[in-house]
C-alpha cells in the first residue's frame, strides 16, 4: 500500500522564485531507499548535469540541510518537480510508476489547495517552462541514444500504466488526466507510425549482405544519428527512411566493399 503524504507537509516554498519543492528525505521514503544512498545518487547526478548539459542542477536540486534528533547540522536536497521527475527517470518497474504517480499527485494538489483549480498535468506551462521542459527531454535523450526512436512508444505506456495506479488508489480525475496524456501522446506520433528497415531489407533493396549494411552504418555514421537508427530491445538495430537514403546514396561502394573489389 503507498504510504499517505500530506501535501501541506511535504510541498514546501523555496526561493525568490517560490519554487515548490520537496525534501530529498520524503523522496527516500517514497521510493523505498535509505537517505544516505539517494544522497550519494543526487550527488552522481549533479556531477554528470555539471560536466555534461547547459543545464543547471539547482533546476533539479538544490542544496538544502536539516537539525538531526542528535541536533546535528546534515546535509539534505530540495527536487523540484523536474528533479522528481529526473529521479523517476532513474527508476524501473513498478516503483517508478508509483514513486511518479506519488509525486505527481502531490505537486497537483498542492497547487490545486492553493490556486482554487485543478492543474491538468504539464498543460498550463508557460512558455518558459516549456522551453525548459524541451531542453530536458534533449537531455534524457542524450542519455538514451539507442532508444531514441521507443521514447514516445514507452510515453504512452507509462501514462497508460500510470492511469491504472491512479485507478488502484481510486483516484478516478488523476486517472483520466493520465489517460488523456496517453492520447495525447499517440496522437502525436506520425499517422501509420514511422517506416522502420532492417539491415536485411536494406541489403536486399542495394543487393549486398546484411553484415556489409551493419559494417556501413558505422561507417557512414547512421547508427550515431538518433534521426536515422536505434537499437530495439533484442539488440537489433533498425534503420529509418533518412538512413536507406544514405545507403543509396553510397550503393556503388557499398557494393564493391561487399564484393572485395
């Protein structure tokens, strides 16, 4: 059963900017790991934010210290929502969905107590936010290469998945504003979804062997565009309209490489 957080204890104010965060010590709880090892995590985390993306860390996390009950001074993070979001990011199964569903739930209904209104999930950002949002999502991307091209796939099934939490903690309007993300998602993928290759179709379409395709998309540089490949789950990789054109367009030495000419 998922434990009961109180928004009013959890969400809390911080800043100029009245940023609402939450206590890395309550996200421990929520997900079932010690104080000590999420701490050590966000620590990772941070170092990776600062050596790798334009992206600032105390958008995430910041820095924040608690009086222990030997009222000692210890270190402590604030998670903004992104910094929730990127810890869910971290989790699998059945303990992100919930640890998501959790967070989620809070921050709305935080806002909800607050504003007088609902807040349907991410529809009222500004446009700020959602230039923030985009650049987050490059970033967890980055991260992903190789599934890349599943991301909005796995969008749909997570909000789905999600919709199905919220039903079991019979929360029947968080459940339908997951759903109707769900829709959302789906309806922005391209109608009939995106024309996919293997290396065989390839091969057979320029009349060389499947290996030669895979040994070319290296070196064209097709499997390090996200644009024009992806690895999918059995280890395969699979290639998109963009990339047969690059296999086209090379044919001729394609063909002559596979035949040690």
């Amino acid at each position: 059963m998922m434990e009961h957080f109180d928004t009013g204890s959890v969400i809390r104010y911080v800043g100029e900017s009245k940023q609402q965060v939450i206590d890395s010590r309550d996200v421990a709880k929520m997900i079932g790991k010690t104080h000590k090892n999420l701490m050590r995590d966000i620590r990772s985390y941070i170092n990776d934010l600062e050596e790798s993306s334009k992206l600032s860390p105390r958008q995430f996390f910041i820095e924040s210290s608690y009086i222990s009950a030997q009222n000692k001074e210890l270190p402590c993070y604030l998670l903004t929502k992104q910094g929730c979001e990127f810890v869910a990011n971290k989790l699998t199964g059945r303990k992100g969905t919930i640890f998501t569903a959790t967070y989620v739930s809070l921050f709305n209904e935080y806002e909800a107590e607050h504003n007088g209104k609902t807040v349907a999930i991410d529809s009222g950002l500004e446009h700020e936010k959602l230039a923030y949002k985009r650049e987050w999502l490059i970033e967890m991307r980055k991260q992903n290469v190789n599934k890349a091209h599943e991301l909005r796939n796995q969008d749909v099934k997570l909000y789905l998945e999600l919709g199905k939490v919220a039903d079991d903690y019979q929360r029947p309007h968080m459940a339908v504003d997951f759903r109707n993300e769900a829709i959302r998602a789906m309806s922005a993928l391209p109608v009939g979804a995106r024309r996919e290759y293997s290396a065989t179709e390839i091969g057979n379409m320029i009349g060389v062997s499947p290996i030669a395709i895979g040994k070319w998309a290296n070196k064209l540089g097709v499997k390090r565009d996200a644009d024009m490949s992806y690895r999918d789950h059995d280890g395969a990789w699979r290639y998109f309209p963009e990339a047969l054109k690059v296999f086209q367009d090379n044919a001729l030495e394609i063909q002559d490489d596979d035949l040690g000419l």
